[in-house]
C-alpha cells in the first residue's frame, strides 16, 4: 500500500491533530495547550502521510536554533508531533516521512534536526543519536540540608504571578542560552509553554506558582512549582514539584533552591529534566536521599557534516579524518577532515586515510560535547584506525558545561 506524503494544509490540521493525539493514546490536551500549537505550528514544514482521504502519519519540523559547544547559535529543525496510525503500521510510512522531512531541511540550509523521542528506538536508524541527558530526583527535604554560598542571604525573594513576570523571566532564560550546549533559543511566543497550567495537568496539585530572585533590584532567577498537600498519622507530608528554574549566578540559584527545600508542610522536592551538572547536586548534605536519576533527552542529527562539525568550536586543537557512515543521507556518507580548536573549525571532504570509522548516529551523540568519543569506541560504534586519535578527538569534542535540553517541543 502506498500513501502520499505532503506538506499540510491549513484547513487539514484538526484532523491531523486528532490522528496524532489518537496515536499518544486518545486523550486530548486541554483548549490551552492545543491553541498554543496551533498558533506556533509553520505548516509549510509539517507534513501529512495520507491514505486516499484518511490520515496514516503525522511528522513536523519546527524552526529552532541551537547552542552549540563554543557558543554559536546553530540553525536546528526541532522535529515533532511524529506520529503514525496503528491502522498502517509496518507499511513505511514513518520512512517515508522521515525521508522527505530530512530531504526538505538539507534544502533549507539547516545542517541539524533535533528531537525529543517518546521512544528511543525507533530514531537510531534514522541517524539520530542521544546527544544529551538530564536528571531527576525525588528529594526528601525533611532529611537532607543544603550548604549555600556566599551572598545567598543578599538575594531578595518573593512571590510573582507566573505570566506577569514572563517577560523578566524569559529575558534572564536568554542570558543563559549561549553558555550551555543544547539549549533552544527561543522564538517569540514559545516562552508561554512554560506557563501553561491547565488543570487536567496538575494531578491535583496548585496552580502554577512563582519566586522570583532578585539582587539591586532586578530580576536575576526564578523558579515556577507546584505543590500538593499530604498528611498522615505523623504529620504533614506534602509534595513540591519544580517545573523550571533558571539563575544568572551562584547565589540566586541557591536561594531558589533553598526557598523550594523549605516550602511549609512540605517533605518531598520533585525535580525533573534539569542538567546532570546542576550545582544543588554539590550543595545537598546527602545525595543518596535525593536518589537522582537519569534519562535521555535531545537526540541530535547531523544533516550535514561539514557545516554541523564546522558550526562549533573545540577544547582542544584537533586534526582528525573521519571515515561517516550515513545510508539514510548518503550525501554525508565519506571521508571528512576536521581541523579546529577553540577559535573554529573547518570540515572539507578528502581522500586522506580515515582514522576514526563511525557513523553519523555517533556523531550525533557526541557532537554538543555530552558523550564521549571514547565511550562510543568502548561500545564498539566508534572504530579507531589510527593510534590516539580517538583520545584527540574525544578530548576535543568536549564542553566545559553538560549540554542540556530546557524542555520538549
């Protein structure tokens, strides 16, 4: 059976909507989340797969830029909302639209697609590789202290109705963008995601809440949570959830921190997706009793693979022949020399012997700088051809900072 597969028209998106919450389980989000992606949605990079008048598949690609190591900020089709009917599984229809959905960003120019995968493996044939992770906790704050530094009783906190001081909040969320790898430099209009609060999303917890920090009278953090109310026969046993928290230096992000730890009639401090080299993880008495917890976030392609590995810089001086493996984009498929250091790059094709064999879906993991070269080789998807270029290069594809993704799309 064969489908068309073709840029969405306007007046299809309520059914294609549909098809892709029916496909997420049937549920539907509330009128707030909806309108937000309808109002955020470039259906001249959406795609529909139809079957005659029925919808078999859904797939979009949203325009983003990226932080890459170095700081540059990177062109990056955030790709979402993929999705394909149980009625035409196994037919390749999610190929299909995979196919023409990198075949349509090489010809924007865009040398990166990125996603957040509900299932991480379906995405490795496709090129797509973990590039980064994030941490959770659950921590218990009636048995865990924090040890903040210096100037953190300076910081002034208070309360702040969430979409009042959105604009604040997101201006400090930008200062923040260029110093880490993998954060989303966002477009106007994508900073209310963070403050949607439907109800059907609170589990019966409050309403968003707000604390925003403060030093010489601007706004230098904020954190927005939840929290949700217990007791039993030994008191009060409440839950705070943090959904977002950003600071521009050391003691407004402890104050915040410490601010959530002692939230009255509370116990539990719920954090998820925050990056795996967050400072509170070195400020908490006792890490066992947050027990952290780790999964994958951005998985990260290399459209193209000159500009993608010329587009960021390096820690260390690097000359390295990579021999690329891509059968889905057999343009990248090669040979490439990459020389560069911290000041830039250049990656060119070349006939010169390779001295790392890998392919694209490696690249992809290691390229923001969070998994190692190394790593890769220890697993067997990393060939060295000669010796110590794989040390070379995995030193030099590494970034001061965990690269981190702020949230899905």
């Amino acid at each position: 059976m064969t489908t068309d597969v073709r840029v969405l028209r306007q007046h299809e998106w309520d059914g294609w909507y549909q098809n892709l919450v029916r496909a997420f389980g049937g549920v539907d989000e509330s009128p707030e989340e909806r309108e937000f992606w309808r109002s955020n949605v470039e259906y001249h990079r959406f795609l529909g797969s139809w079957d005659g008048e029925v919808c078999a598949g859904t797939a979009g690609a949203f325009t983003f830029r990226l932080t890459v190591p170095g700081g540059a900020s990177v062109p990056a089709a955030g790709i979402t909302m993929v999705s394909v009917a149980a009625t035409h599984r196994r037919r390749g229809v999610l190929t299909s639209m995979m196919r023409r959905q990198l075949d349509d960003i090489r010809t924007w120019g865009e040398p990166l697609a990125v996603l957040v995968a509900s299932e991480p493996a379906i995405y490795g044939r496709f090129g797509y590789g973990a590039a980064t992770f994030q941490i959770g906790a659950e921590i218990d704050t009636s048995r865990v202290q924090l040890s903040v530094p210096a100037g953190t009783d300076e910081v002034r906190l208070r309360y702040a109705d969430p979409v009042d001081v959105l604009d604040a909040c997101e201006a400090v969320y930008a200062r923040l963008v260029p110093g880490r790898p993998g954060m989303l430099a966002r477009k106007p209009g994508w900073e209310r995601l963070r403050v949607l609060d439907p109800e059907s999303e609170r589990d019966g917890a409050s309403p968003l809440q707000c604390v925003v920090a403060e030093r010489d009278g601007a706004i230098t953090g904020y954190a927005r949570f939840r929290t949700k109310l217990d007791s039993g026969v030994g008191g009060h046993n409440g839950t705070v959830t943090l959904t977002d928290l950003a600071a521009l230096d050391p003691a407004s992000d402890a104050a915040l921190w410490r601010f959530l730890f002692g939230i009255d009639l509370t116990t539990t401090l719920a954090v998820r997706g925050r990056p795996v080299d967050e400072a509170w993880q070195h400020l908490v008495s006792d890490i066992r009793r947050c027990r952290p917890r780790l999964r994958d976030s951005l998985h990260l392609r290399l459209v193209d693979v000159g500009a993608a590995l010329e587009a960021r810089t390096y820690q260390t001086p690097v000359d390295v022949v990579f021999d690329v493996e891509d059968a889905f984009c057999p343009w990248n498929t090669g040979s490439w020399r990459l020389t560069g250091d911290a000041k830039g790059a250049s990656c060119v094709r070349t006939a010169d012997a390779a001295d790392l064999a890998l392919s694209v879906r490696e690249l992809g993991s290691a390229y923001l700088g969070g998994v190692p070269l190394t790593a890769l080789a220890a697993a067997g998807r990393v060939r060295e051809l000669c010796q110590g270029a794989l040390v070379e290069a995995s030193l030099a594809f590494g970034s001061a900072v965990a690269p981190w993704l702020p949230h899905g799309f």
